[in-house]
C-alpha cells in the first residue's frame, strides 16, 4: 500500500492541464505545477474521482447488462463472500461499501429480497443484525466475477491510454501486475 501512495504522491509533480486532470497540456499556453500541498491533494482528489467515474461507469453497464447487478451490490456480495463465515455486521457492511448505515439496510433489504442475502441477530449481541450471503448470492458472484474482472482490465487499460490517468493507474495495478508478464515470458 505504501508503495501505491508513493506512486500517487509522483501524480503531484505533473502540471495541471485544461481538462483538469495533470499532464501535458494540448491547448497551447502553459500551466504552473500547484504550488501548495492543499492544491496538490484536491488535484490528486479530482484526477482520482475522474478514474473511479470512469471504472464505475464501465462496471455498472457491464454487470447491468448481463446480471441486473449494480457495482455496490457486487462490492457487497463480493465484501461477503471474503468474509469467514460469509457474514457481518451491518456497520462493518456500510463502511466497507462506503454507504450511510441506511442505505446500506435499503441496499441489503433489495439483496435480501431476491434471495441473495439473508439477515440474522448476532447470537453474542441481540441488537447486533448479521448479514450473510447465501448459496444464490455465492453462484451470481461466482458468475459475475469474471465478468467484473474482465471489465475492470479493460477500463483500467483504456484508461492507461489517457496522459492524465496513466500514472495513477500504474499506482493501482502496483509492482505486482508489471511482474507478471516478465513471469509470464520466463524471466
């Protein structure tokens, strides 16, 4: 993880173009670098959002299409499916979904109603609720996952291809993803 912020602090040094993310500019004129740590992070803030637009745009259409699954209900099935037991807690469900503990209970209520998720009290805590996938939840993950994963490579390949975002998804594939085709080659 280290490694990856330290990759994402070099994304700072590259100028700010007109589209607004950092780069080369096309438009002719010159951009100055931002000078200040604050105007580093919001820049680092926006060329981020503009690569998580992108992908989640690219997976909602692709898990849409063939599984009328959203990208949070994957991230969900997937949280679970990774989770001994195949449970968690509410709470813990929001924070790694990134949603307000109510959404999060609308979100599983959906789930739950087409039989991908089942809810239970945890047996330690009776106000403790469980959310737990289930046998169908596991073989749609199970379908849609090379799906995501397919997706996902090809957007992050596309967006290799913009100057702007070239940097910031080499931090995200990491070291790990440059090895692999020199292992791949017997190197």
């Amino acid at each position: 993880m280290c490694a990856a912020i330290a990759r994402l602090q070099q994304l700072h040094t590259l100028p700010i173009s007109a589209s607004g993310y950092r780069g080369a500019h096309r438009g002719g004129g010159a951009w100055r670098s931002p000078t200040t740590p604050s105007r580093c992070r919001a820049q680092g803030w926006r060329t981020l959002a503009a690569l998580h637009g992108r992908l989640e745009e690219s997976l909602e259409k692709a898990l849409q299409a063939e599984f009328a699954l959203s990208v949070v209900e994957y991230t969900v099935l997937d949280t679970l499916a990774r989770q001994d037991g195949w449970h968690m807690r509410m709470q813990q469900l929001a924070r790694a979904a990134a949603l307000s503990h109510s959404a999060t209970t609308r979100l599983v209520t959906r789930l739950e109603n087409r039989g991908l998720l089942a809810r239970y009290l945890c047996p330690d805590d009776r106000r403790g609720i469980y959310s737990q996938i289930t046998d169908q939840g596991r073989e749609l993950l199970e379908r849609a996952r090379p799906v995501h994963d397919a997706t996902l490579k090809e957007s992050l390949d596309a967006a290799a291809a913009v100057p702007e975002l070239a940097r910031l998804v080499d931090a995200l594939q990491g070291p790990a993803s440059q090895e692999m085709p020199r292992r791949a080659a017997g190197t």
